[in-house]
C-alpha cells in the first residue's frame, strides 16, 4: 500500500486516468463512497467532464435519488442512525434501475433518478440512455455492504476526528451509523482506491491497486 499527497487537481486527473482505461470495451459501474462530510456527489461529479475528454461518455447518479419513501425512512424518527444505515437507501431500486441495467447483461437504459426525497415522490425521469464504454459514477454514503454490483470503488475516508469535525451540527446524529459501517463494512478494505480526505485541501491517495 502506497499513500501519497496530491493537490485536489491531481486527484481528479490521477482517478479519471485511472478509471477510463478500466474495462473500456463496455459499461463501468463506479462508486464514489463516502460520509455526508467528504461531499462524495460534488467530487463524482468533478469527474465526469474529464472522463469525457477522456473518450468515456460520463453519467453521474447521485444516492440521494435512490432513497426509500419518508413513511419507511422516518419510521423510526427522523434522526435515528440505526435507520439512516439500515432503512434509507432504496438499494433494490438502485440495483434494478441502474446497476443491473448497466452491467454485462442490461440493456444501458438507466433511470437517472427514482424518488424525490424533499417533495417526498416518484421523480418519473425518463430513462437514459448509457453507450457501450460509458462510465456511470453513483456517488454517496455507505454505499458497500449491501452486495450492490459495482467495478470500481472509490471510498473517501476520513478519521473519526475529521469526522466530527466535519459534520455539521444538523448531522452530528449520523455519526452512529458511520461508527457502525466502518465497524462492519470497512470499507478502506474492500475499496479499490483510498482518499484520504481529513484535510480536503491537502488530500492523499491510498494506492490498493
């Protein structure tokens, strides 16, 4: 394992260098896992333009477009972590309406997002479609564990006092649930590539392959 320190530009050109030559004669399913805190759709989507210079038409699905219905989330209360790792991710609707679609044996007509979590409904976009060779970055937390079919996994980690540091106060009753993932999941484990992002001006990758 090799950590290094790389500018945030160099980290976007390091990872989409990397991404665009994996498996290129067909769909790549790229996660971008990581806590509220390390912002992980804001850095999906800085990779989708240079994935497309790159020669790889480039999709961005954010997690909180997959989340189950209020009357499942909140069922509990609003704030209680065992839901939030449990119960809000809609990941049957995100396997079935993206990553099998775009996997070895779908037909790359991918529904780009399925529930409106503010307005609390179905979003009904239309579906769109992926090329052959395309990329489709889903981006947001806790996104392992749970058997979704991904290529390639980015996680974005940081430590627990970075963690803390970073959550806002609104969120400060999430942090059990990241407790938890960490604990069972590990995901700085099973990701392909690591970034380390306590200082997110300075961040450093984890090379795991």
């Amino acid at each position: 394992m090799q950590v290094r320190a790389v500018s945030p530009s160099r980290l976007v050109d390091e990872l989409t260098d990397r991404i665009a030559v994996r498996l290129p004669d067909r769909r790549l399913r790229v996660a971008v896992d990581g806590a509220e805190a390390t912002e992980p759709d804001g850095f999906a989507q800085q990779l989708v333009d240079p994935l497309r210079v790159r020669g790889r038409e480039a999709r961005h699905v954010r997690s909180i477009d997959f989340l189950r219905p209020a009357s499942i989330r909140f069922e509990q209360g609003r704030t209680n972590p065992e839901a939030f790792y449990e119960r809000w991710l809609d990941e049957s609707g995100l396997r079935r309406e993206v990553l099998d679609r775009v996997g070895p044996d779908g037909d790359g007509q991918m529904l780009p997002s399925l529930w409106d979590p503010l307005a609390d409904r179905a979003t009904r976009a239309p579906y769109v479609t992926v090329p052959d060779g395309g990329v489709v970055l889903v981006s947001g937390p806790m996104l392992l564990g749970g058997g979704l079919p991904f290529d390639l996994v980015v996680h974005l980690w940081l430590s627990d006092a970075a963690l803390r540091r970073l959550t806002t106060p609104a969120r400060q009753w999430t942090l059990p649930a990241y407790a938890r993932y960490e604990a069972e999941v590990s995901p700085a484990a099973i990701a392909d590539v690591v970034v380390r992002l306590d200082d997110p001006q300075r961040p450093a990758l984890v090379d795991a392959w």
